[in-house]
C-alpha cells in the first residue's frame, strides 16, 4: 500500500520511483489523482522546454516489411498490403517540400526494408545534407547491425527511433515469436553508444500486458535515458493476428505519457499520430500531459493510406502543406507554440 499522493510528489521531486511504486500507482491512479500527475507532467516540461512544440516532418519510405509483429498492420505475413518503396528522388522530393513548409527536422521511417541497404539510405542522406545542410535526419529503420548504424551515422544520420515495444522478455517473446529481445536491448546499445540521439518506447493497451509489465517499460526508460520517448495507444488492426483485441486507451496512455515526461524530464516526446487517431483531441491531450513533439507526415497522399500499421489512421487523405497548418492550429488552441527549428534536445547543450 503507497499513497498516491505521495508518489506522485516524489515522482515530480526526484524524477525517480521504484518499480513496484510505479505499478502499484498505474493500478491506482484515480481521475482527479490523474490532473495532478498531469499537472507535474506540464510543469516538468516547461522547465525544460518552455512552451515549444517542436516540428518533425514524418516521410514513410516503404512499407515493405520481414518482420512479424503480432500488433502490425505491416506485418509480412499480411498479404492484403499493396506494397511500396519510394524512390530516392521521391523522398528527396519530400524533404523538398518540406524544407519549404519550413520543417528542419526529417524523420524517415519504413518497415525492415531489406532492398535499402546502408549504402542507398547512406546516399539518401547525403542528399539530404548536401541540400539542406541546417536539417536533422532522423532514422526509424528497425533492427540492423553495428556496422550499418555506423555507416548511417558517417553518412549524416543524427537521430534514431527504435521502440523497445516490451522490456519484459516474455511479453515481447509473445509479441514477436520470432524476432530476439536480447538484439534489441542491444541494437538501443549500439545506436547510443555510436553517438546517435536515441528513441524508445512502447505501446499501451497491448493484450497481457499489466501494471508491472508498464512498470518494467517506465523503468527501462530511466535505465537507458533516451533523448526521445515514444508512447502511443495500441490499436487492434484487423489483418493481424491480435484483430479483436481490446486496444490502448487515450486515457491510459496519457498516464504513462506522463509519467515518462517525470521519469526522464528533458526527453523528446512526441504527441503521437495514433492518439490523434483514437480522439479528435488526442494529440492535444498528450500535449498537456508532457509531449512536446508533432510529426505531421510529408509522405506523397498517394502512398500515405498503405502505410497502415494500424486502421483508422488520421492524415491519409491530407496534402503535406494541409498537415502542417492543421496541426499548427492545435498547438496554438492547446496553448502550445509550433517551433519549426531543429528541435535537438536540450540535454545536448548540457553536461547531463
Ligand atoms: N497500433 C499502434 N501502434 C503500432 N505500432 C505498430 N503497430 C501498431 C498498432 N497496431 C507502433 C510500434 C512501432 C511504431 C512504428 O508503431 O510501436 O514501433
Ligand atoms: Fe515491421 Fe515495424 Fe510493423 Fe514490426 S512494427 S511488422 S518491424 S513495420
Ligand atoms: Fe493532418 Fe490535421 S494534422 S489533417
């Protein structure tokens, strides 16, 4: 028995908790005990990141996938996808467009893509920064190998997203039977230790997953420190394996927003997509429990609905220049500022 109360105060003083604290606080938690948690939440964000919001531009460069994750919609295994790969020219284009929108951070994203090897994404990048030499390349690749992330590190990369997804091994043995968790845990190694500004995170709502199971993830997180944390909301898609699941809650979901935001108090973290899809005001709503990133996409609107990791995601149908106003508009109603700039984390101005 802990009193909430207590927890949450001791979360927002010392940024820290144990294990057992935090499960027992995400089975507890009750809704007026959830503002306050929220309010830490914000004020532990402002310390740190005034009242910015920044910008990435998201471009999802081929959905082709060999991996299997029992949650995907990407899933190899799901043969109702029509697959795509765009084209170096294509995401060059992409980031010309965006470059012009005003976005200085790039996030390119794509499934476990074989065909793009270290050295075409390499060229990509050296595009990239050859044309637009004051923007941050960020990589959302999956698993590779010491060699290739040094490789796209050398050829400009500057970030890298790589969801832990599970820490606990048995959660993400069922999650993902044929992938191996001890390459993952070091993939994150490998990327941080290369000098990449890193991202994890996971999913809520994921079935079999428990207070202790988001305990472990929390605390996983404050082990590795990432500059970036990303948490969203399971959504069931109906082509994989877990269709007729039940799904994360906007509600959960902001709780271990939240709390990440009091665990590792200057990460980056993003307003996610799948909580805009879940609520019309879900990204607002992460805004105030702790995010401070949007990643609107810049991908072509012909390709934008067949990267479907889960269904009934926002944005399908909507030009890049359309995103980038929209979401601006609510930044500014959640009482948010858009910055447009690189958006580095400030942990890297200091000796942290
Ligand atoms: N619902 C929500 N998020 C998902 N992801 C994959 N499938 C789903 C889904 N069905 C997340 C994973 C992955 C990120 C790119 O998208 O956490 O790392
Ligand atoms: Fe592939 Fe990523 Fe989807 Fe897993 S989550 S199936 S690695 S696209
Ligand atoms: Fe894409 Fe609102 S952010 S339509």
């Amino acid at each position: 028995m802990y009193s909430i109360d207590t927890l949450l105060e001791k979360l927002y003083i010392e940024n820290n908790l144990q294990k057992d604290e935090l499960a027992w606080l995400i089975g507890n938690i009750s809704d007026e005990e959830k503002e306050s948690l929220f309010d830490y939440a914000l004020k532990t964000r402002r310390r740190y990141y005034g009242n910015k919001v920044y910008m990435r531009g998201l471009i999802e460069f081929s959905n082709i996938c060999r991996q299997n994750c029992l949650y995907c919609g990407l899933r190899a295994s799901n043969s109702k996808v029509e697959r795509y790969r765009l084209t170096r020219e294509e995401i060059l284009d992409c980031c010309r467009e965006g470059y012009g929108l005003g976005y200085r951070t790039f996030v390119l994203q794509s499934g476990e893509d074989p065909w793009y090897t270290a050295e075409r994404l390499g060229d990509i990048i050296r595009g990239i920064k050859s044309l637009f030499p004051d923007t941050a390349v960020t990589l959302s690749i999956g698993e590779r190998s010491y060699e290739e992330y040094k490789e796209l590190l050398g050829a400009g990369a500057d970030r890298y997203l790589l969801r832990h997804e599970a820490a606990s091994r048995e959660l993400y043995e069922k999650l993902h039977p044929d992938m191996d968790f001890d390459n993952r845990i070091n993939c994150l190694k490998n990327l941080k230790s290369l000098g990449y500004q890193v991202g994890a995170g996971f999913m809520v709502g994921l079935p079999g997953q428990t207070p202790q199971h988001l305990a472990e993830d929390l605390c996983f997180l404050k082990k590795l420190e990432p500059h970036m944390i990303g948490i969203g909301p399971f959504i069931p898609h109906s082509e994989t394996p877990l269709a007729g699941e039940k799904g994360g809650t906007v509600e959960d979901t902001l709780v271990m927003l939240a709390i990440a935001r009091l665990l590792v108090p200057d990460s980056l973290m993003p307003a996610t997509t799948a909580m805009g899809s879940l609520h019309k005001k879900g990204r607002e709503l992460a805004l105030k429990a702790g995010a401070n990133v949007v990643m609107p996409n810049l991908s072509p609107v012909s390709v934008r609905a067949k990267y479907e990791i889960y269904e009934g995601k926002i944005c399908t149908g909507d030009e890049a220049a359309h995103c980038r106003h929209c979401i601006e508009g609510r930044i500014r109603s959640a009482g948010f500022e858009a910055d447009m700039g690189r958006g580095d984390s400030v942990r890297l101005n200091t000796s942290l």
